[in-house]
C-alpha cells in the first residue's frame, strides 16, 4: 500500500482506538491482511460490501474514504 494514501485511513482507525482484529473483524478479512496494510506490505483489495463496512466502521461516506485513500492534488 503506498503509505501516502493510506496515511488518513490510518490515522483515522488509530483515532477511533480500533485494532487489527476490530477491523478485519468488521470488513471480513483475516487480521494479517491488515496488518499488512498499516505496514504497506500490501493494498487492500475489498468487495463493496467490505468497502461499505469499512465506511461504517470509519464513520466516513464512500466519498470520504475515496478522498482519504487518494486525495486529490487540491487537498
């Protein structure tokens, strides 16, 4: 995962004090692959419906997350 997009998403599960286990628990992979994101070993590869419990998890639109993954030049 390129560590400047993922740096807000990040950030953000960090903010709201979730762990590896929470997440991949929420979006229905196992804990390593996301252990492997925060460490940018690998990028996520997720079904919208893992995209969609991830926005929940976050508290973020899709749009949100699309922004906080890959911002655009203005931001």
């Amino acid at each position: 995962m390129s560590q400047e997009r993922a740096v807000k998403v990040i950030e953000r599960i960090r903010e709201l004090g979730l762990t590896n286990r929470a997440v991949a628990d929420a979006i229905g992979v196992q804990e390593r692959a996301v252990y492997r994101w925060f460490n940018y070993e690998r990028e996520p590869r997720l079904s919208f419906d893992q995209v969609a419990a991830l926005c929940t998890l976050l508290g973020w639109t899709v749009q949100q997350l699309a922004e906080a993954y890959h911002p655009t030049e203005a931001q």
